[in-house]
C-alpha cells in the first residue's frame, strides 16, 4: 500500500517537477502575468454595482465586445510566426494597453470628477474594459508562440530530440502554463484579503481608497510580462553560447535559436479573415442595425471555419479530422450560458457576501484547481477529451445545484438543523472546493495535442485559431448570458431602480438544464460521425 502511494506520489507531482526546465520560465511569467489580471475583479464587480447604472443585459452585452478582441488571435498569431525575431516587440504593445486600461479605472476611482469631466464616467469605463482584453490577446498569442520555442526540437548538441520526451516535454509545458496562470490567481486572491480584512469597518471613502491601491498594484502586471520576454532573451543567448561552444556554425545557432526549422510563408487568407473581423466589428458595431452584436458572431465563426479549413489541410486526414471534433465538443461546453451578474449582486446584497468573503471564494477556487490539475494530469494523459468533456459537464451540472438551493433558501434549512454551522457561505466555500479544479482540465490536452502535431513552422498560427475558435465559444456564452438576462430580469437596488431578484431561480435553473444537455448532446454528435475523436 504504502509503495503504491510512493508510486503516485512520484508519477503525479515528483515527475512533474522533474521535467520542470528553465526554457519554460518566459512564457510562464507572462501567463502568470494573465492570472494576476483578476487582480481587479472583484473591485470591479463592486465599483460597476455601487457607481454605475448599467443594468446585467448590458453588462452582458459589454462582457461580449470585451471578448471579442480574442479572436485576432488569428492573425496576430500568423504574424508571430513571420516576425518571430521580433515577438518581444508585441509583448511591451500589450503591456501599454494593460496600463491604459488600468490607469483609466484608478482615475475613475481616485479622481472621478476631473475624469467626468473629460468624458462620462460610462465611457470611461468602457473603454478600460475593451483595452484590457485587447492588450491581454496581444500578450497571449505571443506567450503560446513561447511555449512552442520552449521545447527545443535539439539537444545541447544540436542532435533531434526524441519523439516520446518531445511529447512529454509539450504536455508538461502546457499543463505548467495553466498552472501559472492559476498562480497568479492565488496571488490574487491571497493580496484582496489582506487588503480587504476589515471591510465591514471601511468609511464608503476609505473603500475607495483601497480600489485605488490595488489599481496601482495591478500595474505590476505588464511588468511581469515584459520581464518573462526579457529573461527569454538572455536564456537565448546563453544557448546560442553553448551551441557555438559545441562547435555549430553561425548559420547553425541561429536556425535552432532564433528561427524556425522551417521558413513561415505568409498566408494572406489569414490577415484577409482578421481584417474581415475588424470591418465587421466596427461596422456592425457601431451601427444601430438590431442584433449587431449576434451578427458579428456569425460572421466571426464563418471566418475562423474557413481558416480552420484552410490550415487543417496540411494534417493527415485522420488527425484533420480528430482535431475538428474535438474543437467542436470544446466549443460547445465553453459556450453554454452562464448566470451572468444578477448572480453576484445576489450574493452580496441578500446573502450578505462582502469584498473579502469573495475573495477568500477565489483563493479557494485557485488553490483547489491547482492542485486538481496537478492530481488529474495523469487522467489527462490517458483519457480522451470527449470523456474528459462528458465528466466535466456531469460534475458541472451536479454542481450547480447548491447556488439554486441556496436562492430557494436551502441554507437557511441546514443553518437552523446544523447549529448555523452550514450557513450560505458553508454552502459557497463546499461547492466551491469541489467545483474549482474541473473548468481547466479539459483545454490542456488539446493544447499539447496542437504543439505536438501542428507543423513547425505554423504551430503558432494554430494555436491562434484554434484558440480563437474555443474562444468564440465565449462570446456565444456571453451572448447566450445576455438573452436569458433579458428574459429572466433581474436587477439590483440604484437610486432609480429597486432590486428585483424573482426572476434569479429559474434563470439559474434554465442555465443547470442547457450547460448539461448541450455538451452532452454535442459529444454524442461528434462521436457517431466521422469526426469521431479518440485523442
């Protein structure tokens, strides 16, 4: 017994720490960097619900713009593969925008009324909410690209590495960058509840001083990024050193350092589809045309379908095809609605959760899924994704069913049969502790999949649209989120508007009932036709 747990022990954490290399520490800095960005969530739930009069549907609405940006992943990927000397370069542009975007939100707090009057407080923050993404999307599709240039393809000698450590060294990579971006969610978690310990006794002033606080502390984030693409650039160069001492010619080094193995040739569908998005986004968007926002969607997703034919076409036809399925079962599980904010007001204004109490829900969701990760890699490994999907989404609607229970009054139930020992934030905390590690198990296999079998000198540009595409799943789920709202209205208390929360059970019940049967329904699809993944 004891030598089985040894055994795993060993396999599930000592491995991993052992095929730990310092080439993968660039690009975990930087999606280290992308988890620390929940820096102001939770700052920024409270500063829309307390100074701000925009209701869930619009709020949804904006969660839908502010995601769209994800998409340019596509050419902006194509790009890093053509410039890929000169990557860093669209690293410090994403760090710019991160600054603006955050920069905006603490003037909005520190100094609201000199902001007012440039401009309404409204677009102020709208504008911050479109710039964040969109410096984030630059950073991400250069970070993907760093995690390919991780894995060298050649030892210290310049010999080619083997298939079986190549494909461990991808899976480890890619499990790693979640983990980094899961760290930078403790972290941040961890910092709002010191800065929160003594919310309840806060003046509505001091609050607001602490939402500057952690603003300027959020400028730590493109710091963070811009570091990673620096340290990149000494590890290549000290590997370049060892190459040349190895004895390789100048032509050599710089093929295995600072190029891919192969020449990338432009391909123009990609930037055409990319600025195809771009004119319809601003055409669509700016325009009073009813359903812009769906429009938009539908022609984004005919866009990032014709790319995906486009690039597939240099697979074999049997992974072509696994690759389509399994992107299609992703895309539907990503896709279904969630609550959206009528959820959280809930929360803090009847359920009486505050600042710090979300925070510590955070933490726990970040260090929970850490560990989860780490524990079900070996699952990962041996699993397919459609299996993996079909768990995911049973857990899932299983666990939706303590946020009904506790709308319906089920803590008030347990509180009054347990002592008020299991009260609604005992509820919270359980479910939140089973739920947390289940939401980021079912990208990492496709992820090392695509870094595997992509073609070497394009594994970029698939990573971007693969990933535009699973990300657009997004945008339907925001668009889904904006619906319901809009048929089940919920709204939270404002100086021209009472709270309102009838309408919460059975949206929260609607949403159980589709994120259950859709994916599963997608699976069971995918898996008689002739896209049938076993990957």
């Amino acid at each position: 017994m004891a030598r089985a747990v040894g055994g795993w022990i060993e396999r599930t954490f000592v491995d991993l720490a052992r095929e730990m290399r310092w080439s993968f520490l660039p690009p975990l800095m930087v999606y280290f960097a992308a988890g620390v960005a929940g820096l102001t969530s939770v700052v920024g739930a409270f500063f829309v619900k307390d100074h701000l009069d925009l209701d869930a549907s619009f709020l949804a609405g904006l969660t839908f713009w502010a995601g769209l940006p994800w998409v340019l992943k596509m050419p902006l990927g194509h790009l890093v593969d053509l410039i890929w000397r000169r990557k860093a370069a669209l690293v410090l542009l994403g760090a710019a925008l991160i600054a603006a975007s955050l920069l905006i939100m603490y003037g909005l707090i520190a100094e609201r009324a000199a902001m007012a009057a440039v401009l309404p407080v409204e677009v102020w923050y709208v504008t911050s909410v479109l710039l964040a993404p969109s410096g984030y999307v630059v950073q991400d599709v250069v970070a993907d690209a760093m995690t390919v240039e991780a894995v060298p393809e050649h030892d210290r000698e310049g010999n080619p590495i083997g298939e079986a450590e190549s494909k461990r060294a991808h899976t480890t990579m890619q499990t790693l960058g979640r983990f980094a971006i899961i760290s930078g969610l403790v972290g941040v978690a961890a910092l709002n509840i010191f800065m929160f310990d003594d919310v309840a006794e806060m003046s509505a002033a001091e609050k607001a001083g602490t939402y500057a606080d952690i603003y300027l502390i959020a400028l730590a984030i493109p710091v963070l990024s811009v570091t990673g693409v620096a340290v990149a650039a000494v590890l290549g160069r000290r590997r370049a050193a060892a190459l040349r001492a190895a004895g390789l010619a100048e032509a050599r080094v710089d093929a295995l350092v600072y190029a891919p193995a192969e020449r990338t040739r432009p391909d123009w569908a990609i930037f055409a589809g990319g600025g195809a998005f771009v004119v319809l986004s601003l055409g669509l968007g700016t325009s009073e045309i009813p359903y812009s926002a769906e429009l938009v969607f539908a022609a984004t997703l005919g866009v990032v379908l014709f790319l995906i034919g486009r690039l597939t076409r240099v697979l074999p036809v049997e992974r072509a095809r696994a690759l389509v399925g399994t992107a299609a079962i992703i895309f539907v599980f990503r896709a279904v609605p969630l609550p959206g904010p009528g959820l959280t007001w809930f929360e803090i204004d009847v359920l009486r959760f505050d600042e710090r109490f979300l925070s510590v829900l955070s933490l726990v969701t970040s260090c929970l899924t850490l560990f989860g990760m780490v524990v079900l890699r070996p699952l990962m490994a041996t699993w397919s994704i459609a299996r993996i999907v079909a768990l995911l989404t049973l857990v899932g609607g299983v666990l939706s069913l303590p946020n009904i229970g506790l709308y319906y009054g089920l803590h008030e139930w347990t509180a009054a049969h347990t002592a008020g020992i299991v009260d609604a934030r005992f509820i919270a905390i359980l479910d939140t502790a089973i739920e947390s590690p289940l939401g980021q198990v079912a990208m990492i296999p496709m992820l090392a999949w695509i870094a595997r079998n992509a073609p070497v000198e394009l594994k970029a540009t698939f990573f971007a649209v693969m990933a535009s595409f699973t990300n657009l799943a997004l945008s339907a789920s925001s668009l889904l989120t904006k619906h319901l709202n809009a048929v089940f209205v919920v709204t939270r208390e404002t100086e021209t508007v009472a709270a309102d929360y009838s309408a919460l059970g059975m949206l929260l019940v609607v949403v159980a009932l589709i994120g259950v049967v859709a994916p599963l329904g997608a699976i069971l699809v995918v898996q008689l036709s002739r896209y049938r993944t076993a990957d």
